[in-house]
C-alpha cells in the first residue's frame, strides 16, 4: 500500500487564529510555527498543508 493510501491528506485547513503549527501528521515532520502576517493563509514548506483563515463568526459548527 502506498503512502498516499495510508493516509488522508487534507490540503485545506480552515482556522480561527493567523499563527498555525503543523508537525505533518500521520507520517510527520519536525514542528513547525507558521505565520500569516497580512496575508489569510499560509502554506507548510514540509508537507504542503494549506491553512486558511477564517473568521471565527464564519466557522461552521459540529453538533
């Protein structure tokens, strides 16, 4: 089975806050802060995963 098999990769993270940490995962990476500065998203150099801002009023709620 492949890597891309084992896990789910999730390319598009929405968040509340413009300082975000990714440690990669299921597979893993050293952790690392990342921040946005004036932009709304930022990109992790490891792994590529997309973390977006959104605005806390806009989050969708899980019940």
């Amino acid at each position: 089975m492949g890597v891309n098999a084992q896990m789910k990769f999730q390319e598009k993270v929405e968040v509340t806050t413009k300082r975000v940490a990714c440690d990669g995962g299921v597979l893993g990476h050293p952790k690392v802060y990342l921040e946005m500065g004036n932009m709304s998203e930022v990109t992790c150099p490891y792994c590529s995963c997309r973390y977006v801002f959104v605005e806390p009023d806009s989050v969708s709620k899980e019940i």
